[in-house]
C-alpha cells in the first residue's frame, strides 16, 4: 500500500506543474482517514457523489442524426459548456485544458434547440467502459428528454467500440439527474 501522504503531495505536484488546481475524490471505499488528512492541507469537501454503473446490454443505446457528436471538444463546445456549468476566467480555462488533453478514445455530444446548444455531455472509453462526464442540459430545455437523447446517442458511440459498460459520477443530492440515469439503465450504485 502506498503512503497516502506521498500520494497527495505527489498527486498535487503534478497538478501544479501543468498549471492546475488539485481536486481528490474521496471514496466510500476507502480509509476515512483519507478526507481529514486532505482536510489538514486545506482541502474542503465539496460534496457527496454517487457513482452508478450499468452494463451496455442494460443500456438505452440509440443513434440519433440531430446529435452532434465529435472526437474532441470544439469552441462553441467548450464555451456552451462552460457557460451552463457557470465556469468563467481561470475556471473555463482549466476546464478546456483538462477535457483537451484526455489522450483516450472520447465523444463530445451536443443536440441544439432553437439553433443553440441545448444539451451537452461527454464521454471517454477506457478498458470497456465508457465514462460519463459533464452532462448538462440548460435550464430552459430541461424536462424535453434532451439529454436522453445525446447519452443514448452516446451509449450507442460506445457500443460500436465494443465498450462492455458505463458509469458515472453524479452528486448525490441530484434527483433529476439520478432518475434520468437509471432511466437510461445505470441502477447500479458502486460507491459513494
């Protein structure tokens, strides 16, 4: 086992040489421990998460023609993103650096409404699984099943690699977004 100490710093080093905030994830699995030691280095909690997991036969895959979906996240993509998570400044800029240096098979998926990109999401597949990550839908779209429509188109994008699953992280306090996943199949809770 490694030293959790020399993890962190470690971890933190890397981020601050390519110009980054640190953030850890702290796992139900895991040594309680773990969040104090972070909390003595001035790291807050943000929040609890849930990560939800389904295989890709228990899965909603549909290909859909009006979802955009491209191999890396374009500027408008980016800005809409950005924009819908309420990141500005530094906040937008990291966030384009972290989703522009993913160096394993990814999709960026959009579906516009009124000529504007309504709903956005990405996902990147590694060892089968295909990963969920930044799903988003703005305010005035919500509850039109907009982003059924690109995760399944999303599902579908993995499945025609060959992924075996999906999963995803979603904050716990998330309602509307645990119910559009299991409706999408991921009823599998792995950990909070």
């Amino acid at each position: 086992v490694r030293d959790v100490d020399a993890s962190i710093e470690d971890c933190a080093q890397r981020y601050r040489e390519a110009g980054m905030p640190a953030l850890f994830r702290i796992l139900s699995v895991l040594d309680p421990a773990a969040g104090a030691r972070l909390e003595r280095l001035g790291y807050k909690p943000e929040g609890e998460t849930v990560n939800l997991y389904a295989r890709i036969d228990e899965t909603r895959a549909k290909r859909d023609n009006a979802v955009t979906i491209d191999p890396r996240p374009g500027g408008e993509w980016l800005a809409a993103m950005t924009a819908a998570q309420g990141h500005a400044g530094d906040k937008a800029e990291t966030y384009g650096r972290i989703v522009k240096a993913i160096a394993i098979p990814a999709a960026f998926v959009s579906l516009r409404q009124e000529g504007e990109l309504a709903a956005l999401a990405y996902g990147a597949l590694d060892n089968g699984v295909m990963c969920f990550e930044s799903v988003v839908t703005l305010a005035r779209y919500r509850g039109r099943g907009l982003a059924t429509r690109a995760l399944s188109a999303l599902i579908d994008w993995a499945a025609a690699r060959d992924a075996q699953a999906v999963c995803l992280q979603v904050e716990a306090t998330n309602e509307r977004g645990r119910r559009l996943y299991h409706s999408l199949g991921l009823r599998q809770e792995l950990y909070r």
